[in-house]
C-alpha cells in the first residue's frame, strides 16, 4: 500500500482509499469562562457527523442580542477543524472583540466527501442554527437578523457558495448582514501570473493535489467550487447578494486569488466593503499565530465591518 498524496505532517492518503489525518494541538472546549469566554461542543447532524463548538463571550446582561458569526475552517477541504487550537484561540477572542455568538462548524472532509458536500454540511448549519435558537441556551441571545458568514481559506470559498443558496432560499430564517473572506480559496485551469512563476512549482503542486483530492472525480479545476467564474449565478441573484469583505495577507501565494475574487464581484455590482491587505504575513497566520499584532488587527477590522453592518 503506497501513499497517493501527502500533506506532510498534517494529510497522507493511500492507495486502498485510505486516509491518515495528523492534527496538530486540540483544545478541548470548556463551559467554564475563561478569558472572556466559554466553549461548547454541539452537533449538527449526528447521521452525517456534522458538529460544531459555540463562542460565547461573556455577555453584558440577558436582554440584550447579539449578532451571530458562523465560521468555516480551512484546510484545502481535506484536513483543518474547529477543535484546533489556533481556531479555538482565535475565535474565542474574536467573541469577546466583536461581541458576537460564534458558532464553528466541522463539515465532512475530501477526499473521502467530495464537494459539493462541504458546502451542503455548512450550509445545514444554518438550518440547524434556525431551528436550535430557542431550544439551545447559548443562543437565547442570538440575533437571527444579523448574521455573518465568515472562513479562512477553503473556508472562505465555502462562505461564498453558502452564501448563494442561501440568497436563493427566501425562507430561511435567518438574514445574512455580510461576508468576510479571509484568504479565500479558489483556483481554475488558467494558470495566474504568480502560479507561472518558477518558484511557485511546490505551492502549485500542492493546491493541485487539494483540488484534485475535493473536487467531484468527473470535474477539472474549472468546477464552479474552484474557480467562481463558472458559475451560473443571476444579476437578480448578484443584486440580492450580501455585503462582503475580503482579507488578504501580503506574503500569501494565494493573495492573487482572493484579489480576483474582489475584482469579480466589484463587476456584478455586489456591494464590497473593502479588500483589506495584512503585509509581511503569509496564510492564515491567524491560525499559527492567533495572539499576534496582525492577528488582533485583523479581529479589530472584522469587528468594525460587522458593527457597520
């Protein structure tokens, strides 16, 4: 039995089908508050093994809302949880800043789920949240006229497309305020200026192997998940489509992308609060560095756009 593709130290997968995960330091989750605020484990779908972690911060008195953020791991749809220590640390902190109710999903992973079922465990998520908002104590306080969609990486290429079906569902629940896309996550057939160049063979080779690995077997990378352009998505449906805020770090490889994406929406007209760049930091350091300068900031500017919104 050979390994097909490797992540090193976080992914390999085997020639059988077989799949080996190595997960970096997990924080378990505590309904204790510590540091501004408490944790909670929930699921969202026991038959598909969707779950969850809830943020909550220490609130200031029962009768006042709260907007509500559901956020999406990253991971090249393949690896990454909520139970992460980067994440917990990250989001739990970004409760306290932006005072929000956050709850985190951890969707079915490629290779062994294929998209669309990330989008469709994610999207689930806000059914659940729906149907939960009088029944779970920690979201008696939850404002389901301001919710956010935010992710890193994949992640934020999953905000996008929940964020479509959602727009074409006009009785779901809930009213979605904005999207915050931080270091979004897509790709195509047609190769960018940065992917061309000759020192970006091994990020090259590694995005190709994600997208190969989470993409449909019939599919190339101009499957609508990867590459946005391709997508048949109405002006009516552009025009209804929430206010969005992208993220991108200076050292990213992926920056060009997240950058197209700005662009491409700019063109349907959808209301784009700003292209927000964190030089001298590379991929999700919010992740490996969620105590950071670039990382408080970065909190700072996603809480003012949703206190804007």
């Amino acid at each position: 039995m050979s390994i097909v593709a490797e992540a090193p130290g976080y992914l390999q997968v085997f020639s059988d089908g077989s799949v080996k995960r190595f997960a970096p330091e997990i924080a378990p989750a505590s309904e204790e508050s510590s540091g501004g605020f408490k944790s909670k484990d929930v699921i969202i779908d026991p038959s598909k093994a969707i779950t969850g972690r809830i943020f909550l911060p220490d609130l200031p008195g029962p009768c006042t809302l709260h907007p509500v953020l559901v956020y999406f791991h990253g991971g090249g749809f393949c690896i990454g949880s909520t139970t992460w220590l980067g994440y917990h640390h990250f989001l739990g902190d970004f409760s306290i800043v932006s005072q929000s109710i956050i709850l985190s999903i951890d969707y079915r992973l490629a290779p062994e789920n294929r998209l669309p079922i990330a989008y469709d465990d994610c999207y689930s998520s806000l059914e659940w949240l729906c149907n939960q908002v009088t029944n779970e104590p920690w979201l008696k306080q939850a404002d389901l006229s301001r919710v956010f969609l935010s992710g890193d990486s994949s992640g934020g290429n999953i905000v996008h497309q929940v964020a479509i079906k959602a727009t074409r569902n006009k009785t779901l629940g809930v009213k979605i305020r904005g999207l915050l896309l931080i270091h979004p996550y897509f790709g195509s057939e047609k190769r960018t200026e940065k992917e061309r160049a000759d020192d970006a063979a091994g990020h090259v080779a590694m995005n190709d192997m994600f997208w190969r690995l989470s993409i449909p077997v019939w599919s190339n990378r101009n499957y609508h998940g990867c590459n946005f352009e391709s997508q048949d998505v109405s002006e009516a449906e552009w025009r209804e489509f929430p206010e969005v805020a992208v993220y991108v770090a200076g050292l990213d490889f992926l920056k060009e992308r997240g950058v197209m994406y700005a662009e491409f929406l700019q063109r349907k007209e959808v209301k784009m609060e700003k292209l927000e760049e964190t030089e001298n930091e590379s991929h999700v350091f919010h992740v490996f560095h969620p105590k950071s300068e670039a990382t408080v900031s970065l909190q700072r500017q996603m809480s003012e756009f949703m206190k804007n919104n």
